[in-house]
C-alpha cells in the first residue's frame, strides 16, 4: 500500500465510494482540443512569455488575478471549475 507512481497532476476524490481520478487529457478531450500546453508557472523569470499567457486569458493586465477580468471563454471554464471540480479556497472570483 505505497504511494502510485506521479503521471502529472490529477484531481482525485471519493464519491459514494467509488474513486475517480480526473486527469489533463479529460478535459481535453471534453473540450475537443489537444491535451497539450505550457503552465504559466514554468515561466517563472520569463516575463515575456507570462506577460503572453495574460494577454491571452484577460481583458486587462492590471487585474490578472481575478476572474471578472478574464475573456469569456476562460471565465465559462473556470466557473465550472471552481463550482463543480475544484475546493475553493478563497473567493469565487479568486484563482488560487
């Protein structure tokens, strides 16, 4: 009974006793695009390419951070997200 070997990041939980694992490619193949992509965390001391990555997900830079400020396509995904699949930990307009 040791830990399973680490295959990427997953969101594990228990619902009437039957053990689900939703992974990357889930959603990806929900949403019916590739299951590839860069996390804005690799990019620590890159700003150009964090400052690409806002660009992309908000309307204004300024207010990266909160979900009022993001396109519509990313705010839909999120809100199902943090609803549905992800414990919040904050606000609901919190990304954390």
């Amino acid at each position: 009974m040791g830990l399973s070997a680490f295959n990427g990041t997953v969101i594990k939980s228990v619902i009437a006793g039957l053990e689900i694992t939703i992974s990357k490619a889930h959603f990806a193949k929900l949403l019916d695009v590739k299951d590839q992509g860069k996390s804005i965390s690799d990019y620590k001391s890159e700003v150009y390419y964090r400052q690409s990555i806002k660009k992309e997900l908000y309307l204004y830079e300024s207010l990266a951070g909160k979900s009022k400020s993001m396109k519509d396509f990313y705010i839909v995904l999120f809100k199902v997200l943090i609803n549905n699949l992800i414990p919040r930990g904050g606000g609901t307009d919190t990304i954390s």
